[in-house]
C-alpha cells in the first residue's frame, strides 16, 4: 500500500508566523518606537549637511543639534536643514553639550538615541545597524569603532599617535571594565532609552572625558556594550583635540578607572556610580 505524503506548504506556516508576530506587534502599545538623533555642536557649519544627508532613509524620526556658542553659522545651517536647534547661552564644553542632547531627547519621547558628531568624521549610513543591535536586545550600548584595522584607521587620516594612544588606552580599558569593545573613544554612539534614565551622568564632567565616564558607569550598572565597524574621515574641516588636550584627555580616563574600582571596592564612593533611586531613597 503507497501511502500519499501531502508536501508541507512552508510558504503558507511562514506567513502564518508572520501574521502572528505582526499582531503580537501591534498588539503592543510601546509601540511605534521613537529614534532621535543628536548632534553635540561646535563650529560644524561646513560640515552639518553632509552628515546628515548619509542618513538612512526612514531611521530616525528628529535630529537635535546643541550649539555650544558657535562662532560661525552652525545655528543657522542646522535650521535651514530642518532640524531642532538648542543653543547655549555660554561655551559649557563637549560633556555639557551632551548632557543637553539627552536631556532634551529624553523629553522629546525618545527611545532610541544616536550620538554623532555632526563634523562629518564618521559614517552616519551605519546608524540603522548600531540601532538594530539594541532594538533585538543583544546590545544597550552600540559604539562606532573607527580602528576595524591598523590599515584602514592610518589611511583614513588618524594621526599615528592618536592611533597607538587609542590603542593603549582601550586596551587597558577592556582590562580594567571587563569588555572587549574595539574603540572606547568614538565620537558615534547609539543608546537604549533606558541607559540614559539610568545612568546619572548630570554628575558627570562638562569636558571630553564625559565619553569615558559614561562607559565606565553603563559598566557598573550592567549595561551591554557592544560595537560595530564605521568608517572615518580625518580632514581639516573635521573636529579634533590637539595634543596637549589628548594627553589631559587621557590621564583623566585612567583616572575614571581609578575612580571604577574604588567605588566597587568600597573604599571610595562615587556620585558616578551612586543609583540616583537609592540616593532619592536614602
């Protein structure tokens, strides 16, 4: 006796899925997520357009640009391209512009937050990457590696001590906060919501070391930090901290680590690294 093997329709048990998973999505009312992007500005006028039209199609829902009291037209460029503009009364630093970018993005309903320096220097079209990480929830915290190669980073213009510097301090870094991130210091970086609210980084420094901060503290409360590979551009119009500045840049990192392992250790405590809901509590 033959017996009648029906074919199995995969196409028909793939839509079904499908049709199941869209209506678990909107049947949930979190739902349409709201992805912003900011821009911590200071003289980017030559530049501000060109990042931004890298943008994908249909990925971020507002662009924020906060002017830390440019000299040139950077206010004026960032309107006429429609985006929002916070301007600051008095030059705060890069860690004070930030601390606007998200406070306001938060108050604008953002889930998602893209961090980009609007000079150009990194690839904007990779922003729905660094997003799709966090929205599966395999990352919180999504950085823009500039050095996928020691090739690729020196071709593109970075300076060679600001390349072995970087390698050093990343290096020791991934050591001291248990990580394995390719570049701590990139200029491009994507947030879930519930970093930003958790973290208490108005207590954080108004200058350039503002960016090591803030990882060390999404390391000690147990956010996952991941990265991809963005390219970069080194040019004159590009923003970029001399030497001295670097070198403060630097100290003030490993200082951060300092700071890291004091607090974990008890010796020292830290408003960095201090719950603002424990602290509201006590």
């Amino acid at each position: 006796m033959v017996q009648t093997v029906q074919p199995i329709d995969t196409r028909s048990r793939a839509l079904g899925k499908i049709e199941s998973l869209m209506h678990a999505i909107s049947a949930d009312n979190t739902l349409p997520q709201r992805t912003i992007a900011v821009m911590p500005a200071y003289n980017a006028a030559q530049t501000i357009e060109r990042t931004l039209r890298d943008f994908p199609e249909g990925v971020v829902d507002e662009v924020i640009l906060v002017d830390d009291c440019s000299t040139d037209n950077t206010v004026e460029v960032a309107k006429s391209l429609g985006m929002t503009v916070i301007e600051h009364k008095q030059n705060g630093g890069y860690g004070a512009n930030q601390k606007t970018c998200y406070e306001h993005a938060l108050q604008r309903g953002a889930d998602f937050v893209v961090m980009i320096h609007p000079d150009y220097q990194y690839d904007s079209r990779v922003i729905r990457a660094a997003l799709d990480f966090i929205k599966l929830g395999i990352c919180d915290v999504v950085l823009g590696s500039r050095i996928r190669t020691r090739r690729e980073a020196l071709q593109g213009g970075m300076p060679v001590y600001k390349y072995l510097a970087n390698r050093v301090l990343t290096t020791i870094e991934n050591i001291a906060l248990g990580q394995n991130v390719g570049d701590f210091h990139s200029g491009f970086r994507a947030y879930s919501r519930q970093v930003l609210e958790k973290i208490p980084y108005e207590n954080n420094s108004d200058d350039f070391v503002f960016d090591s901060q803030f990882l060390a503290q999404a390391v000690h409360f147990g956010f996952r930090i991941g990265d991809i590979p963005v390219p970069v551009r080194y040019f004159d119009e590009a923003s970029s901290i001399n030497f001295r500045r670097s070198a403060q840049y630097g100290l003030g990192t490993l200082g951060v680590l300092a700071q890291f392992h004091l607090h974990r250790m008890d010796i020292w405590k830290n408003q960095m690294f201090l719950d603002p809901s424990e602290g509201a509590a006590e």
